[in-house]
C-alpha cells in the first residue's frame, strides 16, 4: 500500500463529490445487489475508528419473509405512533413522508453495537459508554459512503421499537440497535436531502462553532 500525505487535489474534489452526493434513500429499485459488491462495501466498516479499538459493530441480514414482515410490522406501527406526536399540518406532512425502504430494498440489514465486548479492555469507554455505539455509527458512516460510491443507496431506519425487533431478530443478549438498514439501488439520484425537498426541514447555512 502506497503510503501518503495530502491526497492530490483531483481526489480531494471527488471525496467532496461522494460527501455532497451521499443521500438518505427510502425509494429503491428491485435490481438485486451483486454479493461481492454488498461485502466490498461492508468491509469498509474494518476500517473504521472504534473506542479503544473494541470494534463493537454486529450485522444481523435480516432475509427471511418472516424477519422483513416482522421489521415492517415493527417500522409501521412505529411510524403510527410517531404521527400521533404531530397536529394540524405537522401531522399532515409527516404522513406523507416515506420514511422507509423496507418494502423495496433488496438488501436489509440490522446493525447492533455489543456492549459487552471485551475486545479494547475497556479503553476509554470506561467514563462514555456510550462511545461504543458512536463507534458504530463512525463504519455506518464508511460504509454509507463506500455504498454510495459503488452508486448504491442506503436508508437508516430508526423509527422502530428496538426491544421487538431484537425479539424478532433474535439478537444476542447485550447487543443494542444502531439503526436497520435498507440498500440498493435508488430509484432516483438527487444532491438535496429528501426532507429539505419536501419542506419538512431545511439545512443549517452555517456549521455552528463557537470559541472559549
Ligand atoms: C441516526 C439517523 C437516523 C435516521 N433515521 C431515519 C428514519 O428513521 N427514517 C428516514 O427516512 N430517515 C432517517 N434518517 C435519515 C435522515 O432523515 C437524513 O440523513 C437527513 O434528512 C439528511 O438527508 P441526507 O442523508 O440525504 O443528507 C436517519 C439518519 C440518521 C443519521
């Protein structure tokens, strides 16, 4: 491997590119995703930064017919839920967003943090538990990226009750949610994030940064 230092400008304008490109996609094609591709994606997540180097992400495929219509039932009656926090037009607007892909994704995959890892013997997650599952969501970030990369697409999904569906799944004791993910090839490509599109919400101008 070559080792550098600043990378030449030419790529440090397309990493800019797949940053600004990357999207939260909820509309899929059904084109099925070629395995090799699937897992030169997810190796991405090795190379991420993890507290202590504990390296605490855990993938569950979710595949089975029965697994999907579970995390869907789940996903659904979440959303339900979420909508009777929202009145008047809020409640109006939220309805009409999609808020996931799990009908259509071809791929769908639950990622969990291990709490109880012993791998990094505690470093640094001793004050910040929590840094263990921010580690996670560091290679969802990679892996997001590799995804979009290949021109695949991938969709968070966190409008769900974690206790079903770790009940569902089957998730080993001490494993805790991250997100449930949809893949596959969007149905369309955009450079503006869906919810600024359909005027739930709109991107700060300025990244706020304050000195002491
Ligand atoms: C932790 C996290 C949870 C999210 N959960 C959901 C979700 O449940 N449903 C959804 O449609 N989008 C979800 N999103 C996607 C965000 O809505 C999206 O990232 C944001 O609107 C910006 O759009 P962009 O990712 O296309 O830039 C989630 C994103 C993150 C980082």
């Amino acid at each position: 491997m070559e080792l550098r230092g600043a990378f030449p400008e030419e790529f440090r304008s397309q990493l800019d590119l797949l940053m600004r490109l990357r999207r939260d996609v909820r509309r899929f094609r059904s084109d099925p995703v070629e395995e090799a591709v699937l897992m030169r994606c997810l190796s991405a997540i090795q190379l991420a930064p993890s507290v202590g180097l504990s390296e605490p992400w855990r993938i569950l495929r979710v595949e089975s017919e029965t697994a999907r219509a579970s995390a869907l039932k789940n996903f659904e009656a979440a959303n339900a839920q979420a909508l009777t926090g929202y009145s008047g037009e809020k409640a109006e607007r939220y309805a009409e967003l999609k808020l996931s892909g799990m009908r259509d994704a071809p791929v769908q995959l639950a990622v969990y943090c291990d709490d109880e890892t012993t791998q990094g013997h505690g470093l640094g997650a001793a004050t910040m538990p929590e840094m263990r599952r921010y580690s996670v969501v560091t290679a969802i970030t990679l892996f997001w990226l590799a995804l979009r990369a290949e021109g695949l697409g991938l969709g968070w999904v966190s409008v769900l009750d974690p206790q079903q569906l770790n009940r569902d799944l089957n998730a080993p004791k001490g494993w805790q949610l991250i997100g449930y993910f949809c893949i596959g090839y969007p149905e369309r490509l955009s450079d503006t994030p869906e919810l600024e599109e359909t005027g739930w919400e709109s991107r700060m101008a300025d990244l706020p940064l304050e000195t002491r």
